[in-house]
C-alpha cells in the first residue's frame, strides 16, 4: 500500500459491470449488502455497448431495409428506396444502447450501488486497487464477485487495426462495406454476416470447421445456409485463414482449403473466431484464486472459487458465454453471499442465433439424449402448417420436441423459424418445471399465433396430431 493511500472498507465489491456485474450488484443490494462496482469502460459491459444489442439493431435495420427494397409478396411496392448509415448508427448508439445503459446506471443507483470508475487489482484475498487515469486508491472487501467478461481473439496474420476488425469494429463501421469478409462462422460471424448482408454487402464467411453454426443441428443450419444463398453470400467451410494484406483502400484475405492457397478482396475483414476470458492482469493470484485452462476460473455451484470470499461469473467461467448465463450466475452468486442456499442449475439453459431465420435450442438434443442413456424420441412441426407463420410470408423452419419415450417428459427442443427467440422460452420453463407433452397440449394457445407451432408439436409428440 501506498503511503497515505488509506484503505476505503467496501462490504461486497463487484468488478465489470456488464449482464453479470451489473445484475450481481443489483441483486446484492436488494439482499440487504452494502454494495459497490468497479467498471473500467463501460455500464452495461460488452453486451450492451459493442455485442448483444448493437448487433441486435443492425440485425433489425437489415430486415426493414429489405423490406422496403422488396414486399411485394404482400402487394407492397417500393421506388427510390435509399440507406442513411450514418442514420443507423446513430439510432443504435443514441436510441438503443444509450438508452439502455443509462437505464442501468440509474438502477445501479436507485439499489444505491456506488459506481467507482477504474481498473481494479487485486492485492490479496481482502484488498484490491483501483487505478484510475490521475490517481490510484486502496480499497478492502468482505466478498468480491468477479465478472469482468471477455474480449475478441486476435489470430495470427489479422492484427486488429485499420481494415482488420474485430466485432466492435465490425459494428461501428461509418459505411455499409461493398465487400466484406468474416473470418468465424459461429453465432457473432453469422448473425453480423446476415445483417450486412441485408444492408447490401457482398459477403463472404470463411470457416474453420466443416460447416458454419457448429453448435447447432444441421438440419436448423441448413435453413440458415440456404437463406444466405439467397442473398448470395459466400460460405467457405474447412478453410484455414493465412494473412490480411492491407492495400490501402482495401484487404486481400489469402486462405487455404484442401492445401490450395486462395484469396479475396473486400473493404474490411472481420475477426470472428471466439473471445477470451478477461482474467488477466487482474491480480488474482495475489488473492490466491486458481485460474484453469484457458484463462477460466473454476467455480463451484454458488460460483465460489478456491478462495471463499471471491466469486466468478459469466465468461470468465466454465460453460457457455451467454449473457443470460451471466445474469443468472450472478444471481446466484450475490444471493450465496447472503447466505442463501442456492445453487446454479443448467438443465434448461436457452441459446439463440439471430440469423435468418433465428435459431433456438434448449435442453437436450435427440443424440445427448441417447448418450446420457436416456430412451427418448424427436417430434418434428413444420412452420408451413401454422397460419401465423403462412401470413407472415415465413414459412422457412421448424420446431422439434425431444421427449422421454416412456411419459413424454420434455427434455429438449430446437428451432428454427421466425420468432424462434421468443418462442424458446415457453420450452425453456417446461424443461425446467418438468412438464410432459400432454402439459403443453393442454395449454389453450392463443389462435394465430407463433406459440401455437409449440402446442402442435407437443400433440404430434402424443400421437394425436391435429395441423399435420
């Protein structure tokens, strides 16, 4: 400790104030702590600055851009239809993110959480600093939980810089790119590939893997694939990324499939190939917490590490990188600071792409199912039999029940289709609650609606379908 830089005593302190840090210190409050967090960049944290959300309103202008070029399948005609990028961007940062962000802090501060504005370090078990741009101040905790996120992977050959991007700059760009190359087929590649896609690039995705959303079925990627064929865009699979040469106006992107060495020109590349945990220069070996493989932190069920007052949250934790995963450990986290008995529960944890269409998944997949040795079967509704759907003009997709085959409990589901994202929750709670099929077919749906493809499917699982 720095001579005269006495101590300031904090009761539960949070680092990163994002969808973990933010809803932990929030939570903490509410059960009765005396709570503070320290954010080095930014309220709201990657998801609601430069990830989730600004992604989200890209993804939505695309759709009404494309809606406009071309309705005409509902006898909608457009001419002289123009895009003001410069007013997009501005609607994502001013009217979307910022309203959120400030949303959060004025909740932060309606729980009378004290918001410290710095980089923290830890200085043992009890003790952290918190560096700020002109000054530096000591402060001393009872419980710490950290959830300080993660940050885009820099491969070799594609330093970030000038037409090299990565996902932050890949959504901040001034101009729709006439050419765009992504580099990661996975849920960010393809989400952001959709949606410049839908603003007018000339996209190509080169993947690693034999095929683009590797942690999706491949009956719901086809859907995806095909609508990208639609919009002709370019997706090369088992391809290895070599070198961006920067040419001054635009980026040579060299790539090698089945040995051969290719190229392809555009105006930006966009580095999409995973994140990494922000566990580092945090100083957590000096307070003795054990970091693991890859940079994660081993946690228990209350995502307490190796050291009993310190907790870990959300991407810097084993397990999926969600946000809403982030949200729930944190949860669980302030609550087993207050003495709580809980403990997280992954049986029914949702994941969502925002492709075209969107993609849903929960629970189990038919093949997890038979490996965990359970005897289940798969129930599989079209989109084209639901008259939501036929007068929305999407009728692309599907939704699958995985059931026990004994008493129909519901064990898994996947989608594919509009409105996918909003629909998984509904299966996300039965997964959760138990439920068989006969509890969703029972369940009055309203009638047109999206929720009905779910209850025609829990029929079908019971053999007694109606719509198909």
């Amino acid at each position: 400790m720095v001579v005269g830089d006495f101590a300031i005593e904090l009761d539960t302190v949070v680092i990163g104030a994002g969808p973990g840090g933010y809803v932990a210190a929030i939570r903490a409050a509410e059960m009765g702590q005396k709570v503070a967090i320290i954010e080095r960049e930014y309220i709201g944290g990657v998801c609601l600055n430069v990830g989730c959300i600004p992604s989200k309103a890209l993804i939505s202008a695309g759709h009404h851009y494309q809606e406009s070029l071309d309705s005409s399948l509902f006898g909608v005609t457009s001419k002289d239809v123009e895009l003001d990028f410069t007013k997009t961007q501005d609607w994502k940062d001013n009217q979307v993110v910022k309203s959120l962000t400030s949303g959060v802090g004025m909740l932060l501060k309606k729980h009378k959480v004290e918001i410290i504005e710095g980089e923290a370090f830890f200085v043992d078990d009890h003790t952290l600093r918190v560096i700020h741009p002109d000054s530096a101040q000591t402060y001393s905790f009872n419980n710490a939980i950290v959830a300080t996120g993660s940050r885009p992977i820099e491969i070799p050959g594609f330093k970030f810089g000038g037409r090299v991007l990565d996902s932050t700059g890949g959504l901040n760009l001034k101009e729709v790119p006439k050419k765009f190359v992504i580099i990661g087929g996975g849920v960010i590649g393809a989400e952001l590939g959709g949606a410049y896609a839908n603003l007018g690039s000339e996209v190509t995705i080169l993947e690693g893997s034999p095929s683009i959303l590797p942690t999706y079925e491949k009956d719901m990627v086809k859907l995806v694939t095909d609508d990208f064929k639609k919009k002709n865009v370019t997706v090369v699979t088992s391809a290895m990324a070599k070198e961006a040469i920067d040419n001054g106006d635009s980026v040579t992107v060299k790539y090698e499939v089945d040995g051969k060495e290719q190229s392809v020109e555009a105006d930006f590349v966009m580095v999409t190939v995973g994140r990494r945990p922000n566990t580092d220069d945090l100083g957590l070996e000096q307070a003795g917490v054990e970091i693991g493989e890859r940079g994660l932190i081993p946690v228990d069920k209350q995502g307490r590490t190796n050291v009993a007052n310190i907790f870990a949250i959300g991407d810097i934790v084993p397990g999926a990188a969600l946000a809403h995963k982030a949200s729930y450990e944190a949860k669980i986290a302030a609550e087993a600071i207050s003495g709580k008995k809980v403990a997280v529960d992954y049986k029914a944890m949702p994941a969502v792409a925002f492709t075209d269409p969107e993609l849903a998944s929960v629970g189990m997949t038919i093949a997890e199912a038979k490996e965990a040795g359970i005897e289940a079967k798969s129930f599989k509704f079209p989109f084209a039999g639901n008259g939501r759907a036929i007068s929305l003009g999407k009728t692309e997709g599907f939704l699958r029940l995985v059931t026990t085959i004994e008493d129909h409990v519901i064990i898994g589901a996947q989608i594919g289709g509009v409105g996918a994202s909003d629909m998984v929750s509904e299966l996300a709670l039965a997964i959760e609650s138990g439920m068989n099929a006969e509890d969703i077919a029972l369940t009055i749906h309203p009638h047109p609606s999206l929720g009905e493809i779910t209850m025609d499917t829990a029929e079908l699982a019971l053999g007694l379908p109606i719509h198909i």
